[in-house]
C-alpha cells in the first residue's frame, strides 16, 4: 500500500488496509520471530493514535521488535533507557545559550530531547522517578512540551511504547494505577516456543540481516489514523463494551460476587473508549469496517488488565488481572 488514493471508497481503503496487513507482518517477519499477536496488538495501538506499555523480562527483543516497526512504518525512532538520574530535561530537550563568535551577541536555542520522534522506546520507565515519568506522559496526552515558557508541538504521528520489568522490582518506582490508565493497551510479552526460538537464534547469528521494508509513510499513518475512527461501531457493541467495563466495578449497583469480592478498583470510563476505539482498529486492520463483539473480547484482556486491582484476598489466593478478566468475559 503505498498511497491511500482520495477517490476510494471506505470499503476500498479498507480492503487495502487489510491486504497490507499481509505485507507488514512479512516484513517484520525479516527482523522479528514470532510475537505475533504482540506485533498487532502494537500496530492496533498505533492506528488507533495511543500508547502502550509492554510487560516483559529481559531479552525477549522488545528494542528489535519496535525499531522494526518503526522502519515498516517509515517513522523516526528514539530510545530512552531510564534509569533513577534521569530528569524530565533529558527526555523533553535543554535551552543552551549560544554566542555569536563574530558579534558576541548570546542567544537561547532549545535543543531538542529524544521525545521528538514517532516512535519512543521508553525503556524500563518504572526505573525513573515519578517527576520525570509525570513529564513523559504529559507529553504522551498533550503531545507536546514546554520549555522556558514556549510550547513545542510533537509532530504527528506520536507513539510512546513503555516497557516494565516483572522481575525486579527492587529501586524501582512502580507507575501510579491513574497513570497507568493513560495507556491505550497493557501489551505482555512472553517467551517464544521453542521452534520460534531457534529460528530467532539461527537468525540473529548468522551474517545475513534483512531490514523490514517499508509498508506506510508517515502521510498514510496519519490518514489511517483518521480513518480508525470513521469505523461505525452499533449500539449492541457500544453497550457489550460499557457493560464488560461497569461488571468490573465492585461499587456498581448491579456489581457480581466476583467484582465486590475480587476486585479492589475496577475499570473507568476510559476502558469503554479505549475498547471502541481499539476494536475500531482491529476492524480495520482485519479489513472490516465495522466493530464485532469478536474484536472488544480479543481486546478486553491488554485494555482491561492495567486497569483492573485485585484485592488483597484475591492476590493471595494467585489470582491475577487476565483471571478476572476472564471471569467478566463470561458473562458478555
């Protein structure tokens, strides 16, 4: 898909968009091994103009895997690795003072940081402190920073992809359960098979390394993105969505036993969005141009999961987020 023509249809573009999707995962296929499932929920993320976190050990190609999105997306990348020294100026950019070597005259010039690319790899973002991670994701909302008082537009399209380290959570500064919500997806990244990894070992060794090729400009993620949300989506799947994220909340007048005894906060009204919103992508990215009932269950677990605190009771007891979750589905 190399243009999105203005004299096609929805349904056209649609259809396009699908046959795309083809493309893309054949390109990334070049770099990244399997993940299948973790490299379209990225791209829903995308398409659907929000952000997400990704949970993973160490060593799963996370780096890789974004970077070769990023070239499939034809979209300027930076990484940031944070770490506890790390301060919002290093992420946002510095004014500096330069002088005129002819007339001595001084000036200020702002220096941009590493946010001012498409695609951010916020690298272990639990490892900073809350100062620097409030001002990331100021950014993430507002798209755009401030500094010495003048306001710096992030140029579209803007993806922050936050990782988080399960394993050690030691010096770490876990994000706070309102800044979580601010993430479109909770995205986890597990092992591979063990087929899969020896593909990935065979390839990654050997001398011959193939980049992905570029599938969209950024010109065609911005229109995409505009695209997402013209996908109607009816009331029947507006409702089923609203009613899975209110079965969540333990206060809500109709709540079950398993909300008021298993979940300490439940969802807000941001999931009900983010569920449309996403399922509007995901529609789109299987080349349907409208919301099913399939696309907010496929969805419900990496929307739901960062939203959704188990009780104390239901913790100790090894039940976790994607159990509830699942419990919750069975009643859609």
């Amino acid at each position: 898909m190399s243009q999105l023509p203005e004299n096609l249809s929805g349904e056209e573009i649609v259809a396009r968009v699908g046959e795309s999707r083809k493309k893309l995962k054949a390109e990334l296929s070049k770099a990244v091994v399997g993940q299948d499932e973790v490299i379209e929920l990225m791209i829903i993320s995308i398409l659907a103009r929000g952000h997400a976190l990704l949970t993973g050990v160490p060593g799963l190609g996370k780096t890789l895997l974004v970077r070769s999105l990023a070239e499939a997306f034809s979209l300027s990348f930076k990484r940031i690795q944070f770490t506890p020294d790390l301060m919002p100026a290093d992420i946002m950019g510095t004014e500096v003072v330069e002088e005129d070597t002819a007339t001595g005259h001084r000036s200020f010039r702002f220096v941009k940081g590493p946010i001012f690319a498409n695609i951010v790899l916020a690298d272990e973002i639990n490892r900073t402190p809350p100062k620097t991670q409030a001002a990331l994701l100021e950014a993430m909302e507002e798209r755009q920073v401030t500094a010495a008082g003048e306001t710096h537009t992030l140029a579209p399209p803007f993806f922050v992809l936050a990782t988080q380290n399960p394993i050690e959570l030691e010096g770490t500064y876990p994000l706070p359960e309102a800044q979580l919500d601010r993430f479109l997806l909770n995205i986890t990244m597990d092992y591979l098979p063990v087929a899969d990894e020896v593909k990935m070992v065979a390839a990654t060794t050997s001398p011959k390394k193939e980049k992905p090729a570029a599938v969209f400009s950024g010109e065609e993620v911005v229109a995409l993105q505009e695209l997402v949300r013209q996908v109607p989506v009816s009331t029947e799947v507006a409702e089923a969505a609203v009613r899975l994220t209110a079965s969540s909340r333990p206060t809500h007048s109709d709540a079950s036993t398993l909300a008021k005894e298993k979940i300490k906060w439940g969802a807000g009204s941001r999931a009900s969005q983010a569920l449309v919103l996403a399922g509007k992508a995901r529609a789109l990215l299987h080349g349907r141009y409208a919301v099913s009932l399939e696309d907010i269950r496929e969805l419900a677990a990496p929307v739901l999961r960062h939203r959704i605190i188990p009780t104390f009771q239901a913790e100790a007891e090894g039940i976790k987020s994607d159990d509830l979750i699942a419990e919750l589905l069975k009643g859609m």
